[in-house]
C-alpha cells in the first residue's frame, strides 16, 4: 500500500473514537434553534453539517483546518523559486489536518502524476458534444464518462464491508483529483484553440502542468495558477457544491458521481458562476462608459444604474463573511506586485473603492465588500487566459481538492445518508395558530 494511503488509514480509527465518545457525553446537547424565516430561506445558517476541511468566519474569513489565507501562504511549501503555496499542500493539510513539507508536497505530486492518464473513451464522449456547448458541460461530461474507472463502484458490487468503503473511495478521489487538469485543458483547447492539445509534463507540479497543458508556460501564470487553485479549494460544507458532493456521496454514490453533482450547482449563476458573470459586467460598464478607465463617479453612476434595474452587483457581499473576503485580498496581493499598472486591475481597484460605501447606503446589504469571483477573472484576463465562460471549470478543478477531501472523511467515518425532515406551510400556520 502506497505511503499516503496507509498514513490515512492511521488516522481512521482515532478520529472515530473521538467522534463516538463526543456524541456519548455531548449527543443531547442544543446546538441551535431554528427560525420560520430560515426554513423558507434556503437554510442559511442552520448548523447541520460537519465538515471537518475547512470553517468560514465571518469576521477572519476562511480557514482550512485552522489556518487562514495569509498563514498558508507563510507556511505551505512552494514550487523551487516560486512564492505560492502549491495546491498539494493544502490538499494534504484538509486530509490528514498536518501541515507537509516538501518532500510530502513531492510525494503527492508524483503520486497524482502517476494517476493522471485519462482513457481514450472519455475524449470521444466529450468531442460527441457540439462545440458551443459550455465547458462546465462538457466538464461535467467528461466526469461522468470517467467513472468507468470507479474502484468504489467495483467493490461495492463484488461485495465490501462497510468499514473499507474508504479504500476504494480513496482510489476514486487521488485518481479524479489527478485527472481533472488533463480533463479541463482538453476541454479549453478544444473548444478555445481548435483541438490543438499539448501532452502533459509529468516533471510539473499538479497546477504548473494544468497551465502548461493549458497552453501558458509563462511562470508568472504558473504561480497565479497555484495560488487560484489554492483558494478555492473550500469553503465549508454549506456552499451549493461542496453539500451536494456530501448529499449525493451520503447515498454511497461513488466520487465521481457526488463530484459531478456537485460541479453542476457549481455552474449556477449564484455560485461558481458569478467569477464570469463579474467580467461581463465590468466589459459592459466599461463599453456603456466609451470604454478605457472611467472615473470613480461614472463607475458609482453605473452601480447604481445596476441596483436600480433590480440587479446584483457581481462579486460584492457573501452569505458569511462580513469583512473583504481574504481570496480577494490574496489575489489583489499578487495583481499588486505583478501588475500594477494593468488597465482591467485598475477598474477592479476602483470598483473595490466605490462599491462598498454605495452597497452601505442602501442598508440592505449586510456584506458590502468584495468576495474572491471580483478579482480572479482580471488576474487571468491578464495572462491572456480572456475566455471567461472557461473561469467555472478552473473554480471546480480547485474545489475538487476540498469536497473530495471530505467525501473520504465521510466514508472513512461511517456518516449516514443524509435525510433531513421538512413540513409545508398549512401545517406551519396550524402550529402557529395554536
């Protein structure tokens, strides 16, 4: 058994015991009360999931396993001469909840690297959809078409004692996690640069060789590409992909099954999708303004044209948070140092001083500020990356890391089918007449 497989199955056992004897002494305790208004409200805050990868805060942010956004950044390890956090260390942190080193960043890296040949089958499934078809489509596509190769789905058929479902799961998870990139730039240079594909670069680090099969060798964009993929692995269990992945996984639907589900609400509008929906409406602000770099009062004049048609200020406020979100502030860093003077970040930072105030005054808005979709589509206009209905597809590929994380957990820690209880409005009213 490989080194990382048996590292996490010494993990198993303590953390059953622990999850038992804290259910043992805690099980009847209230952890909180639920209100009629979120019932009808999507459940927004109802505490009902574990999700042990990562917590928001609404005042620090995201942390992964405890650690926040600038913390990672000191302290994952980077690529040879590079300054981002490689994505292989934040994914072993929310797996084994330790911090690696290099050579365990290394080890992962080749372990997935190992992994990451896509059978042929696959790319004619995805080449059988026309070309317009959107990428987070074809993505999905290709997911589905991949789990041929599910180990789960092959043991549970030969027969599998339910304290092992996390071995073949494990399989499942390291084998998509490798093969995503390869899946994604196929899916960009057929549809973007006329199937001209490049073959992968086993030397590469998982991100460094998603860019480089994605047609940038530039390291600048290599870097960027560590860091996106960074953060967005997670983002607690609550957002719409990374419960779907849960909710289907529950029902002992194999990985690629849960994360296939999972990057479909990824694709809504209100979730993954917003990254490209904010550099829509900056090129229609900027084409409505006569184009170049408008000043602070045109751009306030244009959001508040926005707000008063009934629309949405793409990339500003965030169910949680409530404070700039720290992936905006990461990636501002990093436009900082690299590009300041780049025309698109120069509205985004304007964007970030205008909105905000407008957002307050309309007090509606408990969240005014900026959250990570306002600044990564201007960070990959930059490189040359402009095919922005392409964005979701990179969101997901990041946030395979977390939400599959998860699902080994779940897996290895016997969660049950998730079924919640729900009610209808006449009985509610009788209830509450009473």
């Amino acid at each position: 058994m490989e080194r990382l497989k048996e590292h996490f199955r010494t993990k198993i056992d303590p953390a059953v015991k622990e999850i038992k004897d804290f259910i043992s002494e805690y099980g009847d305790e209230v952890i909180g009360e639920v209100k009629v208004s979120q019932v009808y409200g999507g459940m927004r805050g109802i505490t009902a999931l574990i999700t042990e990868t990562s917590k928001l805060d609404p005042n620090e942010g995201i942390r992964f396993r405890g650690y926040s956004i600038p913390e990672l950044q000191e302290k994952l390890p980077a690529y040879p001469g590079g300054e981002q956090p490689l994505p292989e260390g934040i994914f072993y942190l929310m797996l084994f909840n330790e911090l690696p080193d290099d050579d365990v960043v290394r080890r992962v890296s080749n372990n997935w690297a190992r992994r990451a040949t896509i059978p042929p089958h696959v790319f004619k499934v995805i080449d059988a959809l026309p070309f317009h078809a959107h990428p987070m489509t074809q993505f999905v596509t290709g997911i589905m078409a991949l789990r041929t190769e599910s180990e789960f789905q092959r043991a549970y058929r030969a027969g599998i004692s339910k304290s092992d479902y996390w071995e073949p799961i494990y399989e499942d998870v390291m084998n998509l996690i490798a093969r995503l990139p390869r899946l994604a730039a196929y899916i960009y240079r057929r549809t973007y640069h006329n199937g001209d594909h490049i073959e992968p670069d086993s030397k590469l680090d998982w991100a460094g060789n998603f860019a480089h099969m994605l047609g940038f060798d530039n390291e600048e964009f290599r870097e960027l590409l560590r860091l996106y993929m960074t953060i967005h692995v997670d983002h607690e269990g609550g957002n719409v992909s990374a419960h779907t992945v849960h909710l289907v996984g529950s029902a002992l639907s194999d990985p690629y099954l849960a994360f296939a589900a999972g990057m479909n609400g990824l694709a809504g509008p209100l979730h993954g999708l917003a990254n490209q929906e904010v550099i829509r409406w900056i090129f229609a602000m900027r084409d409505e303004l006569g184009g170049g770099l408008p000043s602070k009062e045109q751009i306030a004049n244009y959001v508040k044209k926005t707000l008063n048609d009934g629309k949405v200020v793409p990339g500003f406020g965030h169910a949680v948070l409530r404070k700039t979100d720290p992936r905006y502030t990461a990636q501002r860093e990093f436009a900082l140092k690299h590009m300041p003077h780049d025309d698109l970040f120069q509205i985004v930072s304007r964007i970030y001083e205008v909105v905000p105030e407008i957002l307050q005054s309309t007090g509606k808005v408990k969240n005014p500020w900026p959250n990570v979709d306002a600044h990564s589509g201007q960070l990959l206009m930059h490189y040359g990356l402009t095919h922005y209905d392409f964005y979701t597809v990179l969101f997901g590929v990041s946030r395979a890391l977390g939400t599959l994380a998860s699902l080994l957990w779940d897996r290895a820690l016997g969660f049950p089918i998730e079924r919640p209880g729900s009610t209808t409005t006449e009985l509610l009213k009788e209830r509450f007449a009473k």
